[in-house]
C-alpha cells in the first residue's frame, strides 16, 4: 500500500491538514516582504548637489526657480535639473558655466525619510551599487535554495524550517541596524537565503501530507499567500517611511512563527522515508483522528511493513547528482530547470519593471501584486481539469506572444505597452505557479526537496540576471521584452516533453522517479 493510500482513507484535506496548512502559509507572507521590500529599502530619492552656501543638517530639497537656473545645468534626457552636477562657484560669489560633480546631496523626502540611496549616497555614479545589492540578495536566495534544499532532505523539513526562521529573525535585525552598506549587503544576502529555507520547506510539507486530488489547493493557496505578502509590503512601505524601521517592521513577525516548534509536526512521509516509522506513526493516527477518521492499525503497518521491506534498493543517501545520474531522470531536471530560469527571469524582470507604469511608486506596486490574483485565481479552476503540463506550456507561450507583440506598439503609446506587460505578468504568473506544483510533483520523495531546490536555484540565476536584461533597453528599448519573450515561447514548448502528473501517484524511491513518465 502506498503512503497516498493512507492518506486517502484519513482525508486528502481534512481538519488536521487544513490546520497544519494554514500555519505553514503564513510565513509565506514573510518570505514576500524580504523578497519585495528592497524596491522600498533601495528606492531611489530624487536628489540635487548640496551648494557650498547650504548647511547639510538644515537643507530642504526645494529651491526657487531662480537658484535652480543659477546653480544647477539642465539635463536634457531627464527633462530637469541635474541632480549630480552643479555650477562651479567662482571666487567672486558668482557662478561660471563649467560644472562640478556633487560633494554632498540633499534629498526630497516628501515620500521616503530615508532609503539606503540617501544612506549611503548610492545616486550618481554610485548607483550601480543599488543593483548590484539586489543581485546579491538573489545570489543568496539561490544558494540558499540548495542549501537548505538538501539540509531537509537530510535532517528532516521540520529542523531546516525553524533553523531558517531562527536565522532569517537574527540576520534581518542584523540588516536594520548595519553601519555601512558591504555589512548591509551581506546579513541580507544571508536574509534571501533563509526565505528558500522558510518558503520552499513549508511547501514541500504542506504537499507531503495532502492527498493527489488536493494539491493543488495546497500548492496554489501557499502561492497566494506570497501575493498577499506582495501587496502588503507596499502598506508597510507606505506607512514606514524610514528603511531601517522598515526593515525591522518585515523582520520582528519571525518571532510569533517560532512558537510553531510546539505546533508543526516532521512530514510523515519523510519520516517513512527515512525508516522513522514509529513517529511516522503516531503522527498518522494523531491526524487520522483530528479528522474523525479511524484507521485501522493493520492498514498502517501494512504500510510501514512495505516501506521497510522496499528500503534496502535505496540505500544511498540522496544527492543533487542524483537527478543527473539516470537517464530520464536528467531530461525532466534539466527540462524543469530550464523553465524554472525562464519563469523567474521573466517574472521578477516585469515585477522590477513596474515603475513603467509612472505616478505613484506604492501604487504601480499593488497593481503589479493584484495581477497575481487573477493569475492564481485561473489555476485553482484549471490546473486539476485542464493539467499541469498544459497550463505551463500554454501560459508561457501566451506570455512570450505577449512580450513579443510590443515590437508592434507604436512607441508613442507607453500605456500600451505597459497594458500588454501586466498582461505577460498575469499569464507569466499562472505559469511560475503551476510550475511550482509540476516541479514537486516530478522528483521522487527521496530527492524531493533537492529537485525543488536546485529547480529554485536556476529560478534565482533567472533572477539575478534579469536586472541585467532590463539594462538592456538603453541598447534598444524593446530588447528585454524581445528576450523574456523568445525565452519564454522556447520554455513553452520544450515543456511539452515532461510527462503530465494530474492525479497521479508521487514517485517514492529513485527507481519510481526514473520510470515515471518513461
């Protein structure tokens, strides 16, 4: 008998899941703000030279008109003043026509007190340090997908959660009070790397004890809270105004989900997996009995009789190398892997685009979460109809048509092609959601947690490149939608060659992984 047999005759989704569930998604919202909040800790504040007759501590951002035409030269490109040169000042109190590059600067804080721009003066010529600190936080969220990918494998998704929550509470306190912007850098990369470990566990936990037919509500709801983290991160944002309170205001929460300790149980199927059947178990019967249902103690040993007597092929410990070391098992990863960068890259590349859209920064932000909505919304009424390999073919194809459809937008119609941008993020949305689902469902129990997390992993070298790609407008403005595009349409179809896994059965061992879809 097979675990999701068991599981069938306790409840695919009853009161004992639905519990365990809930408090597994909320820290998903946590993971939102430390992924999402550096568009507001690193936002960047208009600025202008300090003049050499203003005093740092007193100066106001506003001048007259006058002073501005006098002091400051016109930038042509961005239609106002400079805001990294200014007039030289002569001897003779007046003002020459060569210019100087700012010593100090004075910042408009009528919508931010503070960000680490104006911290640190990361404007000018040291605003490459901005994306580069970006960059560096989603090095961090990669390699901690692995990281702790193949830690919870090991030692159990229970231990790795709470270890990452413990970590994620010290590092982000640590970044709210960083004195200079390498130690910032640092204890924030550290910060991404636990959101894998915090986000990527509880999913894995949450699909290991749901049954076949309810996974999908447990893997797009876990998604859902993410996008509700996603727009509330503007509200805390817009109420805390200074990075350093907000940065603590995203971080503090960590404290309430250490009590979990005493409230989340280790998967039951890990446990069975790594021949721990007694607390395997007492878990079973717990939940078999939170959810009115009796199972009988000849159907769990039944089980645990068949998990002990099929252990012995598998003795090995599971490793990364593991999904290139068979056959069909390296066409799936390395198929998954490649979607995974492409849904990232693209996601997080119009995600950090919004600001397109133009007006108000918090407001573009919300908008940009709220497509998501819809996006998630379309797979819990799809996704156990229509399949998983179908929903992720076509939504990344609809996508890369989308993208590449603005190369026909007139370019003086901007909201148009912004329009056609939040529509590729819906769909791309859908896409990076089923794919999560897909994914879990691929690899094996054995190496589950380490194909999710190197699939993640690839998904943050989409991330870490997508700034990059971005950057690439200054070469020709519809560049970057051309090659999340092109990228997205090739994704689509070579998604086509993974086999579909609705209503199916998750593979157990090595072996179950490498004949499934064969």
């Amino acid at each position: 008998m097979a675990y999701d047999d068991v599981i069938l005759k306790m409840g695919e989704f009853g009161r004992y899941q639905r519990r365990i569930y809930l408090m597994l998604c909320l820290p998903a919202i946590l993971c939102a703000f430390h992924k999402l909040a550096g568009v507001f800790l690193n936002a960047k504040m208009e600025t202008r030279c300090l003049l050499p007759s203003e005093n740092a501590e007193n100066a106001t951002f506003e001048l007259p008109t006058s002073i501005l035409n006098a002091s400051y030269p016109w930038d042509a490109k961005a239609s106002s003043w400079s805001q990294c040169e200014r007039y030289n000042e002569t001897s003779s109190n007046g003002w020459s026509n060569s210019t100087v590059k700012c010593q100090h600067y004075v910042y408009n804080r009528t919508q931010y007190a503070s960000t680490t721009a104006s911290q640190w003066d990361l404007v000018c010529e040291r605003d490459w340090l901005r994306a580069t600190g970006d960059s560096i936080f989603m090095v961090g969220v990669m390699l901690g997908s692995t990281i702790f990918g193949a830690l919870s494998d090991k030692f159990g998704r229970r231990n790795i959660f709470f270890l990452s929550l413990v970590i994620q509470l010290v590092c982000g306190i640590a970044v709210a009070v960083a004195p200079d912007f390498i130690t910032y850098v640092v204890f924030r990369a550290i910060v991404g790397s636990t959101t894998s470990g915090v986000f990527l566990v509880a999913y894995v936990i949450a699909l290991e004890m749901v049954g076949p037919k309810k996974r999908l509500i447990a893997g797009v709801g876990c998604q859902l809270f993410f996008t509700a983290g996603y727009i509330m991160t503007a509200g805390f944002a817009y109420l805390i105004t200074d990075w350093r309170l907000l940065q603590l205001a995203i971080t503090l929460p960590s404290v309430a989900f250490l009590l979990y300790w005493w409230f989340i149980p280790e998967s039951a199927r890990w446990l069975i997996t790594n021949g721990r059947m007694s607390e395997a178990r007492e878990i079973l019967l717990k939940a078999s009995k939170e959810n009115g249902v009796d199972i009988p103690e000849s159907v769990l040993e039944q089980l645990l009789d068949e998990k002990d007597n099929n252990s012995t092929p598998d003795t090995s410990k599971p490793s990364v190398f593991d999904l290139f070391r068979y056959p069909n098992l390296r066409k799936k990863s390395l198929l998954l892997f490649f979607n995974w960068l492409v849904n990232s890259g693209t996601y997080y590349g119009l995600s950090w685009n919004a600001s397109s859209l133009g007006g108000n920064d918090y407001v573009n932000f919300v908008i940009s979460g709220l497509v998501e909505v819809p996006a998630y919304t379309f797979l819990i009424f799809t996704l156990n109809r229509w399949g998983r390999k179908i929903i992720l073919c076509g939504c990344m194809i609809v996508s890369g048509f989308i993208l590449v459809g603005t190369l026909f937008v007139p370019t003086d119609m901007t909201w148009l092609t912004v329009t056609f941008a939040m529509a590729a993020k819906l769909v791309i949305t859908a896409s990076y959601g089923a794919i999560y689902v897909f994914t879990a469902e691929q690899f094996p129990t054995v190496i589950r947690n380490v194909g999710l997390g190197a699939s993640s992993t690839f998904a943050r070298i989409g991330g870490v490149i997508a700034p990059y790609i971005i950057y690439l407008s200054s070469v020709w403005e519809p560049l970057p939608f051309v090659i999340f595009g092109l990228s997205s349409l090739v994704g689509g179809m070579l998604s086509l060659l993974l086999p579909e896994t609705l209503n199916k059965k998750l593979p157990e061992t090595i072996a179950d992984g490498e004949a499934f879809g064969k």
